[in-house]
C-alpha cells in the first residue's frame, strides 16, 4: 500500500472529499487529515491523525528493541565466556537480558514520545503556515478510485507519496471499527 499526501487550506473541501472516498469504498481508516487546528477538525468530523500518530514512538520503539537484543546477547555471550553459570547458573544472566530488552525497548518509545512522526516532519513548515495535510493509504485496486475523486477537487495539491500503514494494520483498524458500530 501506498500513501498520497495532499494539502489544502479549506478544510471543508477536504470533508467532501473524504465523503466521496467512503462513497467509493475507502475505509476511515485509509483517510487521514494532519492538522495544527484539531478543533477544526472536530467540527466538520474529519478523521484526524491520532496523537500517537503524530510521534516517532512506533520507529523509535522498534530502534530501541535492536538495541535491546544487541545487549542481551552481549550479557549472554559475557556469561558464556566468563564461566559465571558454573558457579550462579544461567538463571540471573537470562533474567537480565530480558530486563535490559525491554529497558530498552521502553527507552526508546520514550524518546520517541517526543519527536514527530518522521514521515510528517516534511510538512513541519505548511502546517505552520496554517494549511493542512490530506492522506490517503491505498493498494493498487484503489488508486483509479483516490484519482477520480481528487481529479475533481483542484484546491486539493499533491505533496508526494509515501509508505503506508500495513494492510493488516487498516484491515485490523476496520474491524475494530465495525465492532465498535456494533456494539450496544
């Protein structure tokens, strides 16, 4: 999947067109708007990005478990080498492995609570300047549909394409969505 960056300063063209992407089969959860007006947003019920989003915590975690494995095979490989399990055992090596893999791992979601989104940084300066920023996650299938709707809305401009969300993760997202509805 792919995702289309588009941006607007009329946040009321984007509404319809987010309508007219649901219309044509897009899911919420494919369609996004990055705003520094979340009010606004709330307003006219556009899908906003969620805060968690907005953070580098997902990339910064994963970066943080490297890290973590790194240095518990290290602990483990010290242990080996040090002839410490003939006396102690295996035991407190592995516990602390485990521990300094998810210190680790937990470090780095910290850290990444507090810088942005790396693929949002490009549009650091355009949402300072009060515009907003419309993406769309689409496979191959959808593309022609994302085209027909936006060929018809020109105060809506390309701004690149990027990686999406996996599809599982949109797939998950939507069941939950619909679970949600059903819900009492």
């Amino acid at each position: 999947m792919d995702r289309y960056f588009f941006i607007s300063g009329d946040l009321d063209e984007m509404a319809r067109v987010e309508e007219e992407l649901e219309n044509v089969g897009l899911t919420t959860a494919q369609i996004h708007v990055l705003s520094k007006d979340d009010e606004a947003l709330a307003r006219r019920n556009l899908h906003e990005v969620h805060a968690f989003m907005k953070t580098d915590v997902v990339r910064s975690s994963l970066r943080g478990a490297v890290i973590g494995v790194v240095v518990a095979i290290s602990v483990l490989v010290f242990a080996h080498y040090s002839s410490a399990t003939e006396s102690i055992g295996w035991l407190p090596f592995v516990f602390l492995s485990i521990v300094l893999l998810g210190f680790c791992t937990w470090e780095g979601g910290f850290f990444g609570f507090q810088i942005p989104n790396a693929q949002f940084k490009q549009f650091e300066e355009v949402l300072a300047e009060g515009w907003h920023v419309f993406f769309v996650d689409v496979n191959e299938r959808q593309v022609p549909l994302l085209q027909g709707v936006i060929d018809h809305h020109r105060g809506l401009k390309p701004a690149g394409v990027g990686s999406s969300s996996p599809h599982w993760v949109i797939g998950w997202q939507n069941q939950f969505q619909k679970f949600v509805h059903w819900a009492p």
